[in-house]
C-alpha cells in the first residue's frame, strides 16, 4: 500500500512540474500535453491499484472480524455453559449435603436401631436408638462387639462375619426383661470380597409379641368365662328336665341358678362388647357439675350397700365444673365403686372423694376390703384378672371392669393410679382434665 502511494504521489509530482513547464515555455505545449496523458494514465494505473488494495482490505477485515466475532460468540456459548456447570455442580453438592443430612436424621431418630462393627470387633457407627436397646449399659460406652451385654446378638455378629450372608433372626434373650429382638445382620465386602464390617439392624418386637399373647390370652378367658355359665345353666336346665313334676322347690332353686348365670353371662357379652367399641368411641364432650354427678351415681348403687351393710361416705368438697363424655364416666365410676363393694367385707365401708386442682380433677374411691398384693397390683388392669377368682365369679364379676376402667380413662385424656395394702384395704384414684384436651394436646397432672 505505502509502495502504491508513494508511487502515485512521485506521478502527481511530475504531472505538476509539466504543467509550470507549459506555462513558462508556451512552445512545447503539444508535447507536453502528451506528457501529461501518459503521466494521467499511470497516476490512473496507480489510483485502482490502491482502491482495490483497500477494497481487499476490507474484504479480509470483515471476514476477520465476521470469524472473530462467531469465535467471540462460541467462546460465550462455551462460557454459559461453563457457569451452568458450575450452577449444577453447586446444586448437586447442596443437595448431596441435604440427602447426606437427611439421612444422618433418619437414622439418628429412627426406632431401628443401626450399628456397624470392623472385623476386629470395633464400632464404626451407633445410631441414637441402638443405645436404648441396651438400658443396662451406660451411655456412649458401647465401642466394642464385646460391650454388647446380650451374647445371642454377639453370635449372631460373629457368624456375619464367617458365613458372608445377610442373617435376620428374632432374639428373645436369656433373662427376665430382655427385649424381644428382630436382628439383621448384614456383611460388607471389600474388592476382593472379603468381609471388613457387619451392619447390625435391631428393632423391639416387644410391643408386638406383648399385644399378640395378649389377645391369645383373651381369646382363651373369654372362652373360659363363657364357658363356665354356658355349662352351669346347660346342666342345670338338663337336670329340671329329667325332674319329676313334684320337686317344686329343688326345680325353683335350681331356676334361680340358671338366671343368675344367664344375668352373669349377659354380664360378660355386655362388657366383651364394650371392650370392642373403645377403639371407635368418641367421647361426646359436655360441661357438668362433677360433684353433684358422682353422688347420683353412687347413690344408685344403694341398694348393693345396703346388702352387705357397707357404709358410704363422701369427702367432697366446693362443687367442681369439668368438661368430659358423661357415659364414659359413669362407666368408670360405676365399675370402680361395684370393684370396692365387691371387695368390701360386711360392715366395711367405701369412701368417694372429688379434690380440684389447677387443670385436673382427682376422684378417688377408697375401700376397706380384702386389699391386694404388689403381684396383683402390677396386674390388676389385665383382661379377665381377678384378685380372688372365687369371690369375683359368687358376686358376678367378670374381670374386665377394671380393663374397661383404663381405656375409657385414656379416652378421657385422664389417668388411673391404685394402691393398696393386704387386709387394710385398697384406693383407686382417678385424675381428669377439667378442660377436655385432643390426643395431641398434653395436659399436666
């Protein structure tokens, strides 16, 4: 380019001095004219050089910057591609953390309990729950297979590491209390598939096998109690029949039996059918003057009183306003007070008292009867218990009214607590919210 131009301009420059040379010298006008043409005609030459010069300039600048700028774009692509990268990778660590957190939470609140021991008997995991199944040993002082104090879950543990197979056994221990256990116990393999720890997974199958001998135990009593009327007033009514007509008196006697058994009998359907409902029954929530409402209930029994000459009294005091379901409570007090005349020997007497409290009333019903044990005590609210099967069976019992005293007592939101004393007598004291609460709601008592 600089060549062109330089070039162009020496022309030009020559073009000029023909031109002053014409002008001094007048004579040489026709050649100089010549001159001048062919210095036109070359200055030309020159001239569409340098624009096509330029003209290829800006072909290739624009080319130039046309590849610059899609490589600028490309580099930009490449770029937001780069930041979105980088925007997920940040996504997926978080959200990493956030399933790592969640699963340490799963498992550090799980009931399961989760474990895992090395090859050479240390712990390498304990999950919060794992201790409550050991109640015995100390907090944080399981490090080690041999600290577990239960030797049928240490053998399973031993044979995860010898047999390299999962093992899922249920454990119900060697010792008065031990927890019935569900184990599983599952090998972890390394590359070269050797066994380098054991996870240990433990859940209390207690709650469940309690529930389930539970209701066999109930399924056999009912049977019993059923059966016993069933064959009472089977044989009886066989022996009116093969009675001659002139055995008025012994038929009577006999008559009487089958109807108090028949009375006994509707007894135990009756409360069989309340037990039943107690899942599904809702309280019905009213406000009512408990005082008062006590004392009509107890004042129906009378009659029972006065049979056995047992004297009622009452330890009340200002009248007590409580929001609660009136036909459970009348069930609970009911069966409490027939409990205690039931119990009460002849001349004995039986004590209600109602006592408030900032959110709770106490009811209490006290006796004294024949009194109970610590044995029985612990197991006076089972289905079908009796203190004195004899006695309860003569007066009608069935031994379900204290089972029924309970639940409807939960239902109720409230509590049931007893104590008693061999031959003194015994003291069933009974608190309830004053303000009737859901489920979900705790109150303090």
């Amino acid at each position: 380019m600089k060549k062109y131009l330089f070039q162009l301009i020496t022309i030009d420059f020559l073009g000029i001095l023909g031109i002053i040379f014409i002008y001094i010298k007048p004579d040489f006008e026709k050649y100089l004219m010549a001159y001048l043409i062919i210095i036109f005609l070359i200055s030309f030459h020159y001239c569409r050089k340098i624009v096509k010069w330029y003209l290829d300039f800006r072909l290739v600048q624009e080319n130039y910057s046309g590849a610059y700028t899609s490589q600028f774009k490309d580099i930009q692509k490449l770029g937001k591609k780069l930041l979105t990268i980088s925007q997920n990778s940040e996504v997926i660590t978080e959200k990493s953390g956030l399933v790592e957190e969640d699963l340490e939470a799963l498992l550090e609140n799980s009931p399961m309990g989760l474990a895992v021991f090395s090859s050479d008997g240390h712990l390498n995991f304990l999950s919060k729950s794992f201790q409550s199944f050991f109640p015995n040993r100390p907090q944080n002082k399981i490090a080690y297979v041999t600290d577990l104090e239960r030797s049928d879950l240490r053998a399973m543990i031993s044979a995860g590491f010898t047999q390299k197979q999962a093992q899922r056994k249920e454990l119900v221990g060697h010792f008065d209390g031990d927890l019935i256990l569900d184990v599983t116990v599952v090998p972890i393999f390394d590359i070269e598939h050797k066994v380098t720890q054991v996870m240990v997974l433990l859940y209390d199958m207690t709650p469940i096998r309690t529930y389930e001998r539970q209701n066999l135990d109930f399924v056999a009593n009912a049977s019993h109690e059923l059966r016993t009327p069933v064959t009472s007033i089977k044989g009886f009514s066989e022996t009116i029949l093969d009675m001659s007509s002139e055995e008025v008196e012994l038929q009577k006697q006999f008559l009487q039996i089958i109807h108090q058994e028949s009375i006994r009998l509707e007894h135990i359907v009756d409360h069989m059918l309340t037990l039943s409902k107690l899942d599904n029954l809702k309280p019905n929530i009213e406000s009512m003057a408990l005082n008062h409402y006590i004392k009509s209930l107890a004042n129906g029994l009378s009659n029972q009183f006065l049979e056995k000459d047992i004297t009622l009294l009452y330890d009340m005091k200002d009248e007590c306003m409580i929001e609660t379901d009136e036909f459970m409570l009348s069930q609970i007090v009911t069966n409490l007070l027939t409990n205690a005349i039931r119990y009460t020997e002849h001349g004995g007497s039986v004590t209600v008292g109602i006592e408030t409290f900032e959110s709770f009333a106490e009811i209490s019903v006290t006796d004294t009867g024949i009194g109970m044990s610590d044995y029985q005590l612990d197991r006076i609210f089972e289905r079908f218990y009796r203190v004195n099967k004899g006695r309860s069976r003569q007066s009608g019992g069935t031994g379900l009214g204290l089972s029924i005293v309970k639940e409807l007592t939960q239902a109720l939101g409230g509590k049931i607590k007893v104590s008693s004393q061999l031959g003194v007598g015994t003291r069933f004291t009974l608190q309830l919210p004053l303000q009737f609460k859901e489920k979900n709601e705790a109150v303090t008592m």
